[in-house]
C-alpha cells in the first residue's frame, strides 16, 4: 500500500499550533501522514484519528503510541466516538478532505476514471449504495439535481436523461459502461475533467459527503476547547464553500445569527481570510496539492 505524502503538510501543523499536553483528533487519517506529524509533536497529549476505510485501519496498526487512537468510523460519528473514549473536549481538529490517492490507484474501488472497475466507490466498503446502485435506480430528476448540485455539470439534464435511456437497454455495471455513454457528450477537448465531475458528483452521492461534513463541522464546534484550532482542507468549491461558511458564520447556508446585543453567534473566528494555497513548488511535485484549499480558524 503506497500512500503518498499528504498535502501542505507544515502549513496543516502551523495552523494546529500544537500544546504538547492536548488533545488532538485527525478526522481523516489515510496513510496516517498528518497523524505521525502530530504525535512527534505530543508529550503527554492524546490523538484520536477517524478513517473509515478498511485499508486506513490496516495502515494505523504500524503506528505504535500510547497517545494514539484509532476509530473505523466516519468522522460524522466524532463526537460520539470521542465520548466512547472519554473525551468531550479536544485542543484541535484536523480534516483532509481529499479522497487519498491510494483509494483513487485501486482499480476495484471504482474511483477513477483512469481504469476500469466496478462502478462502486464505497468509501465504507460496508455501506449499501454504490455508483451502480445510483446510475440504475434513481430517477431522472434525482439523478439531474445530483450532477447539477455535486459536479456541477453543464449539461446535467441531458445527462440524466441519457442514463435513464441506457439503462432501460443495459444495466451499468463497469466504469467503461459510463465512460462509453459519456464520451460523444462530453465537451471537446475537454473530456477528463468532464468525466471527473460525473465522477465526483456519484463519489459525493455514495458516501453522503456533504451531510457528513455538515455534521461534523457542527460537531466540531462543539467539543472545541476556547482557544482550539480547527484546520481543514478542502479540494472542490462545494465543501470549501460549507467550510468558508460555517467559520465565517456558524451557519452551513443563510445569515450569521446575533445576540440581543448585536454580537455575532459563531464558534470559530477565522485565522486566514482567504484560504491558503500549496506552493508552486509542491504543487509541481504533487498534482493533488493544485486544487486544495486550507482554512483555519480558532474556537471562540
């Protein structure tokens, strides 16, 4: 398993500003890159990480600490998983939203558009909807407002109502089943990043990517200790923009409450303003590093 050095790693650990005695929690371990970065930095503190795919968990079993914990579950059960272990409140919260590129190099999880494979992409390999399951039983409607709203899509309608003809005639089963009923629509020139946005928008309706991040960000300000960081780093608009809102306003969508006095009702204030962006340089050495966006911001 080749799992490759996570995305702006010191920036990540900057922005966690680090009390040796904390607790910290890695929502989204992967090959554990970030959780290694921060128990070389715990004294006495503890790290929970949170992965719920069955390789991450393999991988975290090389990490041998007494400071470290490991949850195979989705980080929008955190709160409750941290209670199980005794916690309730943390220094710092670390989230990687990116799907690892372990997951994206194995042909049978079905997440690239490089391979062919089953039209899975589980990130639970437990969980019961799979991209197949969405292209042959949603309707026409369902399907449209997922490519619109998750891939953003130009020509989602037509899309949907593509799909819909196709499998009437054939089941999708294959990657190359999609890929075959994408190709004479896709724009010129253009092809991978529209085949990737089908993708994203099937991958974000499998795993129910941004209700889990919803909750989890309300969670997050919730076991939140005054002063703590929350970091997180996203890789498409749609979470930057949940992220960029909930800091900003306490809110996923709609206007920031007030008190009675006109103060703002927000857990977090936001550290960066604007998202901060990998450098050219790890960029050049790292294609994933080229759409991330991190953001930081401290509990109130």
């Amino acid at each position: 398993m080749v799992y490759h050095r996570p995305v702006m790693l010191e920036e990540c650990m900057e922005g966690l500003a680090i009390n040796p005695d904390g607790i910290y929690v890695d929502v989204t371990f992967g090959g554990g890159g970030h959780s290694l970065k921060i128990l070389e930095q715990l004294r006495n503190g503890r790290l929970i990480a949170f992965d719920q795919d069955e390789d991450a968990r393999k991988q975290s079993e090389n990490i041998q600490s007494r400071s470290f914990t490991f949850c195979q579950t989705n980080f929008r059960n955190m709160k409750q998983y941290l209670k199980l272990n005794g916690i309730t409140k943390v220094n710092g919260i670390l989230a990687d939203l990116g799907i690892s590129s372990h997951q994206i190099d194995s042909a049978e999880r079905g997440f690239s558009t490089r391979f062919d494979g089953p039209l899975d992409m589980r990130m639970d390999k437990k969980g019961s909807k799979s991209a197949a399951r969405i292209l042959n039983e949603y309707p026409e409607a369902s399907l449209h407002k997922i490519l619109g709203m998750y891939g953003e899509v130009k020509n989602a309608k037509t899309l949907a109502g593509l799909i819909v003809q196709q499998r009437s005639v054939k089941k999708f089963e294959r990657i190359q089943d999609l890929i075959d009923l994408l190709k004479p629509i896709a724009p010129r020139g253009k092809e991978f990043k529209y085949y990737a946005q089908v993708f994203q928008a099937l991958r974000i309706e499998v795993n129910e990517e941004m209700q889990a991040l919803e909750e989890f960000l309300k969670q997050s300000g919730e076991v939140m200790e005054k002063g703590g960081r929350l970091v997180v780093m996203s890789y498409h608009s749609l979470e930057d923009r949940l992220v960029k809102n909930y800091i900003n306003s306490g809110k996923m969508y709609g206007e920031v409450e007030k008190d009675f006095y006109g103060n703002k009702l927000k857990p977090f204030e936001a550290i960066n303003r604007k998202p901060i962006e990998a450098s050219v340089a790890e960029v050049n050495e790292n294609n994933r590093a080229r759409s991330a966006k991190l953001r930081i911001a401290e509990r109130l």
